[in-house]
C-alpha cells in the first residue's frame, strides 16, 4: 500500500473504533436499568468484551502502521 491508501485505512479504522467504543459505553450505561427489570446483561457483556477486544487490536494494528508511514 502507497502513503495515501495507509492514511486513508487507519483514519476509516480510528472512526469504526471510535463509534464502536462509543457503542459499548451506551450498552454499558444500561446495564443497571436492565438488571433492574428483571433481566440478564450476559449478552450484553459478551459484546461489549468483544468490541473492547477489538478496539485494542484496532490500536495495535493503528500502531503498526504509523511505524511504517
């Protein structure tokens, strides 16, 4: 990949990573109104553990190519 494609890639990572990190704090932030129903966040803790994971791999990966910019 040329310079252009490599900033064109990690600006489209850093906005999916933003707006996923921003997804797992709103799905966090109703965890209390859930319990408070009566209802299980098992399902909503496996996805928010999965979006975390893959912001830190977005990172790495985000750190990898500004080594090779």
């Amino acid at each position: 990949m040329n310079n252009l494609n490599l900033n064109e890639v990690a600006t489209l990572i850093e906005l999916l990573r933003d707006r996923l990190e921003e997804a797992c704090d709103c799905i966090e932030a109703g965890y209390e109104i859930v319990r408070s129903s009566g209802h299980s966040i098992s399902d909503s803790q496996m996805t928010v553990e999965g979006g975390r994971m893959f912001i830190e791999e977005a990172n790495e990966y985000l750190n990898t190519i500004k080594e090779i910019k």
